[in-house]
C-alpha cells in the first residue's frame, strides 16, 4: 500500500522535480506538471499517454481511473494511494516524469535549433 510519504518522497527524487502549488493540490513538474497530490493524501493524478492509462485502468480498475471531463481524455489518471504498491508507484510517476521530460528536451531542441 502507497501513500502520500511514498508518492513525494519518489516523486522529489526525480531529476529536475519542483514541487509548487496548484489550487487545492500539490503539483510536481519539471517542464510542465506531470503528477498531482490531492491535499487529503489519499489520491494523486498523473500524466500518462492516453493508451497508458486505458491499459492501467483495464488492468488495476480499482487503483487507476481517468480523470473525469477532458483532462481524462488527454491522459490524466487519479490512482488511489491505498490500492497500489509502491512499485507500482515508481512505476507511474518515472512514466509520466519521462513524458514530462521529453517536453522538456524537445523545447531545448527547438530554441537550439
């Protein structure tokens, strides 16, 4: 079983990760945002590609779910702390980190360029 320790202990030991607020929820980014923590610690969002996510949610329904309305559709996933490992956590968040640092490489690429 995962927590809110877990996810921001993992989610601060990947390169580049800042933490900031962002409304109600803590937000980990590097380029851009790719992993949320709600404040009651019990959930948490990540950015996966949205094949990503409709495989977790077919495999796990009960740890991972789109997020509702658009954000959903373009990959958000709320994961439930209490029903994953935290190998499976690390899992999800080096995932959506890395897809957050490809953004991250490919603005570099552009402004060399």
């Amino acid at each position: 079983m995962a927590s809110s320790h877990d996810f921001r202990r993992i989610a601060m030991s990947l390169e580049g990760t800042r933490e900031a607020p962002h409304f109600d929820r803590a937000a980990f980014k590097v380029a851009r945002i790719y992993a949320t923590l709600a404040a009651d610690g019990r959930t948490a969002n990540v950015k996966f590609a949205p094949e990503e996510q409709a495989f977790k949610s077919m495999m796990a329904p009960q740890a991972f779910a789109p997020v509702p309305n658009a954000w959903g559709r373009q990959g958000w996933t709320t994961i439930l702390l209490a029903a994953i490992d935290v190998s499976e956590l690390r899992d999800a968040l080096e995932t959506a980190w890395r897809h957050a640092t490809k953004k991250k490489t490919a603005k570099k690429n552009k402004c060399t360029n």
